[in-house]
C-alpha cells in the first residue's frame, strides 16, 4: 500500500508560480512512475506530467514549457512547477503513483489550484 499526500495549492494570479508537492508513504520503494493529473468539475481527470522510473518526462501540450515535473526519492516526495499559469490550469491537482511489480495505482485526494481570470 502507498499512501499520497498533496500540498502546495492555492490561489495565484495569471503569470505566477506555484509549487506542488506529493510525499508518499508506506511501500514507497514499489514506487514506479508518477505523475500528476488534474480535473476539472464536471470533467475526467487529465494528465499534467509523468515522470517515469527510468526519469523521462512527458506533459501535456497545455503545460509544455510552463510545468515541471521533478522527484526526491530521498524524501518521497513528488513535486509540480508551474509557471505562467493561467485561468485555464484552475483545478484539483492529483499525485499518481504506479508501483511494481503488480501495477497497482495509487491517488492521493487532491489540492486545489485557482488561477482567477
């Protein structure tokens, strides 16, 4: 079992930053990928960024160049730069963790980022 604890969301204003962060516990060194989704009300939940085992990332075309996806598997914790954000990335942001070998997934319970327009 791998438990997932958000922090870092709040209310920013268009162009600034904000830094999201996952700590993990419990099996966390069955911990493979990561990832961090977001969701809209109303909405499915989306992927922001993963960052696989190997360490390659991939983002979405809408937070290519602004977000940053990053690890610290000596504090399990996960973390989401974003910069130059936008109404549009108002949302619940979700940390995801996939582990091995069984390929169970694991969610943490969301913090809220708004960006006003």
């Amino acid at each position: 079992q791998v438990q997932l604890v958000e922090s870092g969301g709040d209310l920013v204003q268009p162009g600034g930053s904000l830094r999201l962060s996952c700590t993990a516990s419990g099996d966390s060194r069955s911990i493979a990928a990561m990832a961090w989704y977001r969701q809209y009300p109303g909405k499915q939940r989306e992927s922001v960024a993963v960052l696989s085992n190997g360490g390659s990332t991939n983002y979405a075309d809408s937070v290519e160049g602004r977000f940053t996806i990053s690890r610290d598997s000596t504090k399990n914790a996960l973390y989401l730069q974003m910069n130059s954000l936008k109404p549009e990335d108002t949302a619940v942001y979700y940390c995801n963790a996939r582990t091995l070998p069984h390929g169970m997934v694991y969610w943490g319970k969301g913090t809220l980022v708004t960006v006003p327009s």
